[in-house]
C-alpha cells in the first residue's frame, strides 16, 4: 500500500509541476505506468503496445515498477525493482554518409543491386542501452541488428512488434467503401527535397494527389476515407520501409504504392503492396486510379489478406507474452 501511495504521489507531481501526463495502474505484481500524451506522432503505435503489454503482466511473479518509456521515476528503486521499457522507432538500415549516422556500426545486410554493406544506426543508443527490454517495430530493422555480431546483447533484449493498428473492418475492405480522398500522400516536411520532386513530377504529370500532415489525431478515420496512399521515403540514404504508416493503412483498406525498400519479403506482408523504382511509381499511381476497384478487389478481397492481418496480430501477442517474460526472469 506505500509503495502504491508513493508511485501516485510522484505521479500527481509529475503531472502538475512537470507537465506529464503519466498514469498508473497495478497489474498482478507489475506497477505498470505509461505516458497518456506520448509523442502524437506514434501515439497509437505506443497504445497498442501498451494494450499488449498490460494484458501479459499478469505473467510477473515478483513486485517490480514497469515504466513504458517514461522518464523521472528512477529513485524508486529503493522500494521496488525497475524494469525500463524503450522504443526504437528510426530506421536502422542507412547507407554510408546518411545525415545523423554518427556512431552507426558496419552492418552485414547488403544494399540493394550492389555488394555495399548498409550502416546499422541506433538513434539514441544511450537510452537504448539504458533499457532492460526494446520494442522494435520493424521486421526488416530487426534483422539488420541481429546479423550484426556486436550488438547481440542489445538483440537479446529487442523484440519486434508490427504496428498491426485498427481492427479490420469488413465496410473498408470492400472496393464500394465511399471514400472522399483519392490519392494521398503523408509527408511530414514536403519540402524536403526528395519529397518535394516526387510532388512536383505528379503535379507535371496531371496525376492527382494531396498532401496530409500535421494529422495527428483520427489517423485512423484519415486512413478509411483513403482510396490510395503514396510511400515513398524521406532521403536516398535511410532505407527501412515506413511500417509504421504503410501497415496501418492497408489494415484500413487502403491500396499502398510504395518506392521499393530492401528486405521487404520480412514483413509478411508484401504481396498486398504495389511495389516500383521511385521513377516507375507516378505511372503505377495513375494505373491504379484508372483501375481501382480491380486492383482493390486483387489486394483485398480474398481471405489471404485477412489470415496474413490474423496472423500478424497473433504474433505480436505472442511477442509481447515472451517480452513480459523476458521481462520477469531479469
């Protein structure tokens, strides 16, 4: 019971003079705390681990603080054990001379048409390190990590979740879905300059297309009012496909035509996404306007698309069972 009046207690403060949002809840012997105004940009990603997550503590045996990549609650280890949750979020697959790759290690995962080896970068490797259990949200990061030889205690620790976000909802995946926007693409910054030629070569080319940002919240409802989405990638250099927005939109319905990435085959789920060389893709675009409903129907309507979407969610819980229990044989 102190222990618990303490946690809300630091809790209340940290809301109140710091301004965050974090909340409590005890689980089994976990007290589970997470931050409910995470980064907006992967705020769903975040509560849907957090839903997995919670569902699974029931699985520790011993009292312990589980802090899901929040920050401020360390002196608390003097009355319960601390197990630290991070996210690791960037891409880890870059090429040599790519813009915040200081302190990337050579990788064993060759570039795509060439015999070059891609970096292996971890953003913010100190709070990685710093963690006890990662959550990864990309197959294809995972294994670029996991062939590197000297990160294998770091592997150990990392367990990769796809953001497997929004239920599949029978109304989105039929061709017939009423959707007010026809193509779109999500580019944060669409004057980075890679991002703002592919812009410009559509709009030369007649093909229609408009660009969302600045959405944070309703990403959801954004998606199922989507008949396509363009992805492509942000520089030359950072190669890991963007599963964090691509997933989720297919989830809802929406046909992805995305640049062709490396590894792609590790999603498992590939088959279901239009792929092309960034030149090749404003023609791909323009076909799948003039054909949708045949190409909606060829990607979604056939029961291999639901069991792949079944089978990926299941992994993830599957995954967050043996983190939690990775979790509690620390």
């Amino acid at each position: 019971m102190l222990i618990k009046t303490i946690i809300n207690l630091l809790t209340f403060y940290q809301k109140v003079f710091k301004g965050n949002h974090y909340s409590c809840r005890k689980i089994s012997q976990a007290y589970f705390i997470c931050d409910q105004r995470y980064d907006r940009v992967i705020r769903d990603y975040y509560e849907y681990v957090e839903s997995l997550i919670a569902k699974d503590l029931v699985e520790i045996h011993t009292p312990c603080l589980v802090l899901l990549d929040c920050s401020g609650f360390s002196w608390l280890n003097t009355f319960l054990p601390i197990k630290k949750i991070a996210f690791q979020i960037e891409h880890t697959l870059v090429k040599p001379g790519a813009r915040d790759c200081e302190g990337a290690i050579q990788g064993h995962v060759a570039m795509l048409g060439g015999s070059e080896r891609y970096l292996v970068r971890l953003v913010n490797a100190l709070q990685l390190e710093g963690a006890n259990l990662v959550i990864e949200y990309s197959q294809i990061n995972q294994l670029n990590i996991q062939k590197s030889p000297d990160l294998k205690a770091y592997t150990a620790k990392s367990f990769c979740i796809s953001p497997a976000l929004y239920p599949l909802l029978e109304y989105s995946l039929d061709s017939s879905s009423y959707r007010t926007l026809n193509t779109v693409t999500l580019f944060g910054n669409p004057e980075e300059p890679r991002r703002k030629k592919f812009l410009v070569t559509l709009a030369t080319l007649g093909i229609n297309s408009q660009n969302i940002n600045q959405v944070f919240d309703g990403i959801e409802d954004l998606y199922r009012n989507t008949q396509i989405l363009i992805n492509i990638r942000q520089t030359d250099h950072h190669d890991t496909l963007e599963e964090l927005r691509v997933l989720p939109a297919l989830r809802c319905g929406v046909i992805v035509v995305s640049e062709r990435a490396p590894l792609i085959e590790r999603t498992r789920y590939s088959q279901y996404i239009i792929w092309g060389e960034l030149d090749e893709l404003p023609a791909l675009v323009k076909e799948v306007q003039s054909n949708y409903d045949y190409w909606h129907k060829k990607i979604f309507d056939n029961s291999g698309f639901i069991s792949r979407m079944n089978r990926i969610s299941r992994r993830n819980q599957l995954v967050s069972l043996r983190a939690v229990k990775y979790l509690g044989d620390l």
